[in-house]
C-alpha cells in the first residue's frame, strides 16, 4: 500500500489537473490567458 501510494497520488493529481483545465468554458480560458499576456 506504501508502494502504491505515490502512484495513486500522481495519477490522481494528473486526472484533477486535466478535469480542472477541461472543465473551464472556452471564454473563460480567453480571458484567464489574455488577461496575463496583457498585464504582463
């Protein structure tokens, strides 16, 4: 189970990330880029 652990943890934190980022509308996603890219 401690072996295990860590590999649950990454596939886990890998399939949160991508859930994260795909559940963002596409406008949303715009404004988040645009917003950085004019500020900075």
């Amino acid at each position: 189970l401690l072996i295990l652990f860590p590999f649950f943890y990454l596939t886990s934190s890998i399939l949160h990330l991508t859930s994260f980022l795909y559940s963002y509308p596409p406008g949303w996603s715009d404004d988040i880029v645009g917003g950085q890219v004019n500020t900075s």
